[in-house]
C-alpha cells in the first residue's frame, strides 16, 4: 500500500456536526486544506477562526442545484484544485413503512441521493479538467443491509452504494477514484433532533417501535475521533478500495447477512433454474 503525497485540498458537505465535523478538523490539523460547507454558515465559523486560511467556509445545501455548483466551483477558484469531494451530508427517517408519507420519503432521498448526485455532476467537470480526483461518500453498513423503523433510511443508503459503484466503473478512465465510507455506529451527533425525522406514529406500531429504538440505543458505539487515522490511510493510498467499513461491526454483519442471503437464494435455486425456459 503506498501512500500519495499528503497536503491535499478536500472539499467535504456536512461539516457542521458529526463525522463531517471530526474529519474535517482532522484534516486542518494535518496540515491540508479544506472548503467545508454546511447549511448554517455560523455553525463552521469557528474553522475560519481557527485555520485561517487553510478553510474556505461556504453555505451550502446540498438540494439546491445552483447553490451546489456555485460553491464547487468557489472552493475549486479559490484553491485551484480539488483533490477530494466528499459527500457527508444526510439524515435519517424514523417511522415503518406504512407510516411514512411520500412527502417524507421524497425529501430523505433529495438530502441523501439526489443532494450527493448533484455534488458529483457539478464536481465531475472540475475534475476531468485537473485529470484526476477521489469522490467520497459517507454511506452506512446499512447499506447492505437493512433494519425495520428505519428503512426508508437504508433504502437511501442502498441507492447511495448502487450509484456509486456505477459512478466508479465510468470515471476510472478519467482517473478520478471512488470510495463509499461505511461507519457502523457511533457516537456523534446523529442520533440528534438535527439528523433525525420522525413520522407520524400509528399506535399498532407503538410497542414495535420502542422495543427497537430501546435496542438501538444499547449498541455499543465507536469513538468517531479514532476515525480519521483510517480515513486518511484510505485516500493516501495510490490504489483506494471502492468499499470502506469504518470500525469492527460492518464486516461482521454484512458477512452474516449475505451468508443469509446465498443459503436462501440456493434453498430455491431449482426452482429459480426452471424459470429460465431453456
């Protein structure tokens, strides 16, 4: 594994709270610059503060397609490249499937699928023009698998790696990297009132709802500041993989889940043979 030169220039959404926050303080601190951006251009005021000129800050909300570009293309002026564009920014939904309304549904999927896209169509342009580039995302080990209450939530996570995987098979001619960071759970804000939505509750689920959230809250979460060490690793690498798990849960569930998947997909696979008509 042999690592680029460091001293890259990043450009990262949400980088108010959470994870966003942690990796692009951390990157400050090595010594890189960074365009951070966020909804509220008060809630980053403080990295201009503290990094001078190291930070450009920029208001930004990832579902306004002008509002998208123009920052791209600020924080591209101004620091004349951009070696990374990281995709943090998203939420989750809390209801069932029968709770959610698709006004609901329909805004998760402008935050968490449509925001991220258009960050990649407005940064493509820059990045062909420089000749190279590394496009992150922060998705989930929920992108592989999938949890009740918040499903909506994992099925945005499941097009988020869909969409990436594709995007990584067409832009590798321009030598532009992918990579889809996948923490498992840990102790940031996400599980605030800012990176969740609730659904209108219907009683039948009430007993369900609270059994599992109550779960939820049991499982032992990471310690985001151990984070960036790994991160750093990945997008120094000259070869970065397209998958990344941060932490030690996402491997083990996802291993047991596909395991699942295959032993149900061969139980029927005379079955699903004798469809084929040949």
């Amino acid at each position: 594994m042999t690592n680029q030169k460091k001293n890259k220039i990043w450009f990262i959404t949400g980088t108010s709270r959470g994870f966003g926050r942690v990796w692009t303080e951390a990157a400050l601190q090595r010594g890189d610059k960074v365009a951070a951006t966020a909804r509220s251009l008060e809630s980053i005021a403080d990295f201009k503060e503290r990094y001078g000129d190291n930070v450009l800050t920029l208001q930004l909300d990832v579902t306004k397609p002008e509002q998208v570009k123009t920052a791209l293309e600020q924080a591209y002026n101004h620091f004349g490249k951009l070696d990374i564009v990281f995709n943090n920014a998203g939420y989750s939904l809390i209801g069932t499937i029968e709770e959610a309304n698709p006004d609901e549904i329909r805004l998760l999927y402008e935050t968490n699928v449509i925001g991220p896209v258009t960050v990649i169509q407005a940064a493509l342009p820059l990045l062909r023009k420089q000749g190279y580039g590394h496009i992150l995302g922060t998705s989930s080990n929920l992108g592989h698998i999938s949890f009740p209450v918040i499903g909506y939530y994992c099925s945005s996570k499941w097009a988020f790696e869909s969409i990436h995987e594709s995007l990584a098979a067409e832009v590798s001619q321009f030598n532009i990297k992918v990579t889809i960071i996948e923490p498992g759970a840990y102790a940031t804000e996400f599980g605030s009132q800012e990176s969740l939505k609730f659904s209108a509750g219907m009683e039948e689920y009430d007993d369900f709802k609270n059994q599992f959230i109550g779960g939820l809250r049991n499982l032992e979460r990471g310690n985001p500041d151990a984070t960036p060490n790994a991160l750093f690793k990945v997008v120094d690498n000259e070869n970065p993989p397209l998958r990344f798990f941060l932490g030690d849960q996402g491997l083990p569930s996802v291993r047991e889940a596909y395991n699942n998947r295959l032993a149900e997909w061969e139980k029927w696979e005379t079955v699903s043979n004798s469809a084929q008509g040949n």
